[in-house]
C-alpha cells in the first residue's frame, strides 16, 4: 500500500490544470512529486518548491515514459507509491470531420499513455509490496457529449482499463481507481466554453451545485484513493456537483412557481401516499 510516511507520487500532466493541483498538495504533505509532462512544468515547481520535480516527455511516445520513469527512479532511490493519471488532450470536432491524425493523437495521449505509465508504474510497485493508481477519466466516459467522439471514447476506454487493472493487480496490493470529473475550471476548459457560450450555459444549467468544479474538488476525491481507501478498488468517483445525477434540475424560472394544482392528486392518492 501507500507509505504515507514517505509518499512518492508520480502525476502526468502536472504543468496546470488538476495536475498541478494535486501536485502542490501532495508536495505539502511533504511528498516527493514527481510531475511528467510535456509543457514546462515551471509555475508548479514553483508553488510546490523543493519537493516538486519535472521530468520532461510525450506519454504518447513510449521511449520517451521509459526513460522518464527510469529518471524518476534515480531521484526517488525507491519505487513510487501513488501514480496520478492526469495528462489528456481534447479535440473540439464534429465526429464526420473528425480527422483520423486527431483521433490517433487523442488515443495516443489519453489511453495508450496512460496504459505505458500504469505498466511502468506497476511493476515497481508489485516489487515493492503495493500502492495507488488514480486514473483521471470524465463524466463523458459515460455520457456522451456533441464533438467530443474521440475523447469520449478514450475516457470510456481509460475507465473500463481501470476495472481490468483492478482485477489483475489487487493480488500485488495495488489498488487502481479512477475520478471522474465533469466541468472543471482550468484555463483549457474556460477558454473551450468561451468559444460555446450556450453550451457552457446547458451545462450550468443541469448541475445541481450551481458552479463550475475547481480542481481542488478534484484532488479530494483523488486523496480519499490515495491515501484513506483501503478496501476499494476498481472503482469511479464522479465528481461532477451532480450533473450526471441530474435529468431535470431546479431551474430558474421553477423558482416559486406551483408546477401542479393541489388538486392534482385524488383523495386514493392522498391516501396511498
């Protein structure tokens, strides 16, 4: 299991976002994190300070893991116990003109890299006696959302993997879960939502808590994975202020409004009730 006397957390995708979220966290309890990212991962070195380290590569290229852990094992001098899969990419497509280069670069990224990096990270951990897995995947791994084909199916691919990883590598003593979340507020999705102003409204407008996640809601869920769950495991925490919950929320104009006469219902089923 986790040490979390001495955690060692891997997060791809640490350069912002939720990666950068869960590294600063995980750096003050005093871990060492260890951030594999593509873009430079300079402001969340420097929110994290000493403990934060980066280490440079494109998870769709698996030489470029490879070497990337192995890096990662010479600062550690021990296995990792919780590896944090954050990095993705997104193409914003009608799925007829989706091109086949984009749906490649998005399988690539969002499932056949976090594939490698569970692999490299599970076979130190089988050797060391155990430890945590948390896969990001999204409320659109089971909800299917307009121009978003590819990367909807690569999160459903991610969350069925995470099932699988579960199964096999729980006789190791390594847990594998995932968190799922939905609107999150990184400058990625602020920006994309910009560009869909009814969209972005649609969305607000079917959750429940009425406002956009933030990554810290995120990295709680993350940490109850990583560090409190002892009996869990192949599993989804979808955190998403109940959007997938939701098939018709309390709308504004419900506000005040008797949407039934009261003399809708009969004296049986007054009765009954």
């Amino acid at each position: 299991m986790s040490d979390r006397a001495d955690p060692r957390v891997i997060v791809t995708g640490a350069a912002q976002g939720i990666g950068q979220a869960l590294a600063v966290s995980f750096a003050g309890d005093g871990a060492r994190v260890a951030g594999i990212d593509l873009q430079t991962c300079s402001e969340t070195a420097q929110r994290c300070g000493p403990a934060f380290r980066a280490f440079a590569a494109d998870i769709a290229h698996e030489d470029e893991v490879t070497r990337a852990f192995e890096e990662i094992d010479g600062w550690f001098d021990s296995p990792p116990t919780i590896l944090c899969n954050v990095a993705a990419t997104y193409a914003v497509v009608p799925f007829l003109e989706t091109p086949l280069e984009a749906f490649d670069r998005v399988m690539a990224v969002n499932l056949r890299g976090a594939f490698v990096c569970c692999q490299q990270a599970a076979r130190r951990m089988a050797r060391a006696g155990g430890g945590r897995i948390v896969n990001i995947t999204s409320t659109e791994s089971v909800q299917a959302f307009a121009l978003a084909s590819a990367y909807g199916a690569s999160k459903a691919a991610l969350a069925h993997l995470t099932k699988s990883m579960a199964v096999e590598l729980a006789r190791d003593s390594i847990l594998v879960n995932a968190v799922a979340p939905g609107a999150i507020a990184t400058p990625s999705l602020l920006a994309a939502l910009a560009e869909m102003p009814a969209a972005a409204r649609h969305d607000l407008e079917r959750t429940p808590i009425d406002r956009r996640g933030a990554p810290e809601d995120v990295v709680a869920a993350v940490r109850f994975l990583a560090y409190e769950a002892t009996w869990t495991t192949g599993q989804t925490i979808y955190v998403d202020g109940g959007f997938l919950a939701a098939g018709l929320p309390m709308l504004p104009e419900f506000e005040g409004t008797e949407l039934l006469p009261a003399t809708w219902f009969t004296t049986q089923d007054r009765r009954d009730a």
